[in-house]
C-alpha cells in the first residue's frame, strides 16, 4: 500500500493537481466556439448557393456539348429544348431519326438511349435562355449566338454565371452576368 502511495504522490507533484474543468473555462470554449459559428455559417451559406450556380452552368454547358457532338457524329441537327415552360425547369437533348438512307427524317425523335438525356435544374437556381431551344446543325454551329444566364433563386447576392454559344457553337462558361 506505502508504495501505491509514494506513486501517486510523485505524479501529483510532478503533473500538479489533476482536475476536470472549471463551469468558466467550459463557457468561455462555447462563447467561442458560437463566434466562430456565427462567422462561418453566412459564408458557408454563399458557397453553397455558388456551388449550385456553377453545377447548373456546367451540366447545362455538358448538354450542349453533347448536343454538338451527337450532330456532328451523325450529321444530323441535333436540339437542346427545355422540358417545361422554363429552363429553370430542366432540359433534354433530343435528335431526329436517320432513315436507312442516312438522311435526318423529320418524323420522329430518335429514343436511343445513348443520346436521350433529360437534365433537371437543381433547386435554388434560376436559368433564363434566349430562346426555347438551341439546335446545333450538321456542322456543330447553331443560329444566331444564343445565351443563358443562371442565377441564385431567390435573387441576393452571389454569382451569376453567363453561358455563350460562340461562333464555332461551343458553349462557354463565364463568371458575370450576361451583356
């Protein structure tokens, strides 16, 4: 027993007095630990409604490319529509049949499902077009230089990203609203 003594003895003297914390230091550790909550939720908040923006621009950015890509494969014109009465709705890529002869028919969509891709926007974001659909012809090009703006929904502060269809008929995504 003289010997467990002794040993705990030596520790107290050479650690001090081992206790708990105090209630103050508990308090003082949470008042932190809320300011710096506090600090960090906002922002973290503004990096989610950003990451939302930028996901909406590159899956939007991802279809047309597919879209160009399918028409000039196939060389065939090749659609990007909306799926409701806005983008902020979705979208889809869809293409026409080639008939036995390798001419687009103007018929029926084709449902190969290699091509089909129906894209839902993701909430919290709004996309505005120019137009209701964007088709790329047989040479990867589309009429006119259409554009879409992608924004937080509900409107605030935050990035706005603008997607341009250059000549060529490539889809570029820019960080600012569109001119």
């Amino acid at each position: 027993m003289v010997a467990g003594r002794a040993a705990r003895e030596r520790v107290t003297r050479f650690f001090g007095a081992l206790a708990g914390f105090t209630l103050i230091e508990l308090i003082v550790v949470v008042a932190v630990v809320a300011v710096v909550a506090a600090v960090a939720v906002p922002s973290f908040t503004q990096m989610v409604a950003n990451s939302r923006i930028g996901g909406a621009a590159n899956t939007l950015q991802a279809a047309l490319l597919k879209a160009r890509s399918e028409a000039l494969k196939r060389n065939c014109s090749v659609t990007v529509r909306r799926t409701g009465s806005s983008w902020s709705q979705g979208w889809e890529v869809i293409a026409l049949n080639v008939d036995s002869g390798g001419d687009c028919s103007g018929a029926e969509y084709d449902t190969d499902p290699g091509l089909s891709l129906q894209v839902d926007a993701p909430r919290g974001v709004v996309v505005t077009g120019s137009s209701a659909s964007v088709t790329y012809s047989r040479s990867g090009r589309t009429t006119g230089s259409p554009t879409f703006e992608i924004t937080r929904d509900p409107p605030g502060a935050g990035q706005t990203r603008c997607l341009l269809i250059e000549l060529d008929g490539y889809p570029k995504v820019v960080k600012a609203e569109c001119a």
